[in-house]
C-alpha cells in the first residue's frame, strides 16, 4: 500500500477549514498535513485537532507552506503528495483520478480548472490564460492551467523539483521543473466551487500579485 498524503496550506481559512477536512476524510484520506501560513485566526487550532498541523510563525506565501508539508510528508515516507486548497474549493473527488495515473507511471498529474471551465468566472479564465502564456515564454511548457494548486506528484518528483519562490509564482515554477528534469507529466480536468466566500478572499491571486509573480519567475528562471 503506498502512502498517500495530503497537502493543505491555509491563510486565514477558520470558516470553512474544519468542514473541508471533514469532507476530505469522507474519501477515505486520513493522512493530512495541513500547513498555517501564519494565519491571525484559529486555523491552526481547528487543523491540528483534525490531522497533523505545521504552523509558519509568519504568513510567507502559499508555496512555502505547500513546500513545508511536502518536506514533511517525506520525512514520513510519502509514496505520493497531493496538494489541494483549504478554502473548499477542490472537490476531494478528483483526488482517486489523479491517484490512479501516478500509478500508471506519471510523475505529475496537474490538475486543470480550464479543461472543464463550466462556472468559472471569465475574468478568471482570461487571468489564466494569459498565466499560461507568460509560463509558457519563460519556461518553454504548455499546460492548460499553470496556476492551479490541485496537483498530484510521485515520490520521484518530490525529490527531484527544487523551486525557490514561496508565493503563488511557485505553481509556475512546478512547471518549469516538470520540463528540467523530463517528469513524465499529464493533465486532468477537476471540478472548481466557486462560493461566495471564495471569491471575497482578500489573499487571492490578482492582478497586482499576477504582476509580482511574473517578475519573480523573470528573476527565477
């Protein structure tokens, strides 16, 4: 039996943090780091009473907390890392697709919201689109969402990506590492839930941020 953990980091998620482990754990997955990007809100608190919780003292972006948790599942031998959104919007179900092709040999499965774009805003998809083209410039690989945070990797891409950034650039700069090290990789589409909450989150990507990930995967490529 591989051992199969999921990656979790959250920002200030206290609303809805406990009720998305909870429907995540309705699929069976029960080894889960969740990963507090020095959240001001009980995050933590409700995490680390639900699975194992890490906790970053200050908020130093989401890629170094997905890159904390996956140091951390290796520690614990991880097989394979699955890193999903604690605010609700990944739906848990998609998780047995991706597992299904790390074990037909792929080393990445990146999840796609553009592959099936039924219900996401235009603007998001145009933010993504043009996400895609600025990755694909700079980093010479054609993925249909390289922003997306739902992904699948097997322990031999967890020992072999190395990035440097820890805000939202570092989604880009997976694949960047996809093509350096020739990692066999395959794109599936997932199902998005846009709510209310969601989309009033003040820490999400937008087009100021977009202009600061695209400066550092110029410095970083």
């Amino acid at each position: 039996m591989k051992k199969i953990f999921l990656i979790i980091p959250v920002y200030n998620e206290s609303k809805v943090l406990k009720e998305t482990l909870e429907e995540i754990k309705q699929y069976g997955y029960d080894k889960i780091i969740v990963v507090d990007d020095g959240s001001s809100d009980d995050s933590f608190d409700i995490a680390r009473k639900e699975c194992l919780a890490l906790k970053l003292e200050i908020n130093r972006g989401k890629g170094a907390a997905v890159k904390t948790g996956i140091e951390a599942a290796k520690k614990l031998g991880a097989d394979v890392v699955v890193t999903l959104d604690g605010d609700g919007q990944h739906n848990p179900k998609d998780i047995k697709k991706m597992l299904q092709l790390i074990n037909d040999k792929y080393d990445v499965v990146l999840g796609s919201r553009l592959k099936n774009p039924q219900g996401m805003p235009w603007y998001k998809i145009m933010h993504n689109q043009i996400g895609n083209f600025f990755t694909w410039i700079i980093y010479g690989l054609w993925v249909s969402d390289s922003q997306s945070g739902f992904r699948a990797y097997s322990r031999k891409a967890i020992d072999l990506i190395d990035t440097k950034t820890d805000r939202y650039e570092y989604d880009s700069e997976i694949i960047r590492e996809i093509k350096k090290h020739k990692l066999s990789y395959t794109e599936i589409p997932i199902e998005v839930r846009y709510t209310q909450y969601s989309m009033n989150k003040k820490n999400k990507q937008n087009f100021i941020n977009g202009i600061k990930t695209l400066i550092k995967m110029l410095i970083y490529s």
